[in-house]
C-alpha cells in the first residue's frame, strides 16, 4: 500500500507496536485493534526527527505486513474442539 502524503490524526487508543530509529528519524507504527486483525486492523504510522523530536509530516511510506498461516491456525483450533487433551491444544 503507497500513502500519499497527509497528515493524519489517531484517537489515541492505538496501541505501540514497533518504535526505531531509521537514519535521522524515529518511527512509531500503531495499531487498532489492539491485536492485529485480517481486513480490519488500522495503522497509524508517526515520523519523527531524531535531532529536535519534529513530526515529520512530507513523507512517502510503503507498509507491508506478514501474519500467522490462518489455515494452520484453523486446522489447530479444529483439532482442539475435537480432542482439548492434544498438546497443541495446550
């Protein structure tokens, strides 16, 4: 997903997920729900200067995620309502 360049606004219950430094620049990466969540999760995304804590706000910013295997995820909670005593289960 490419972002174009606007200023944006969080209510301020997103929950910190990932904060470093890249070059002069701390990123801060939010998100809501607090728990990722496959088609309805929001991020909120903040830039800052390293050298005076400026928000940046002219910035192009690519995001990508990756994510737990959701069949697997799946076949295990499938499994467990069959046989709770499973290890997996566990």
């Amino acid at each position: 997903m490419i972002l174009s360049p606007k200023t944006a606004y969080a209510n301020g219950r997103a929950t910190l997920v990932s904060s470093q430094e890249q070059g002069p620049y701390r990123i801060d990466v939010s998100i809501i729900p607090g728990r990722a969540v496959l088609f309805n999760t929001h991020i909120s995304i903040l830039i800052r200067s390293l050298a005076d804590e400026t928000i940046i706000t002219q910035a192009s910013v690519s995001v990508s995620a990756t994510g737990q295997d959701v069949k697997a995820e799946a076949d295990k909670a499938r499994a467990c309502s069959l046989d709770s005593s499973l290890p997996v289960c566990h």
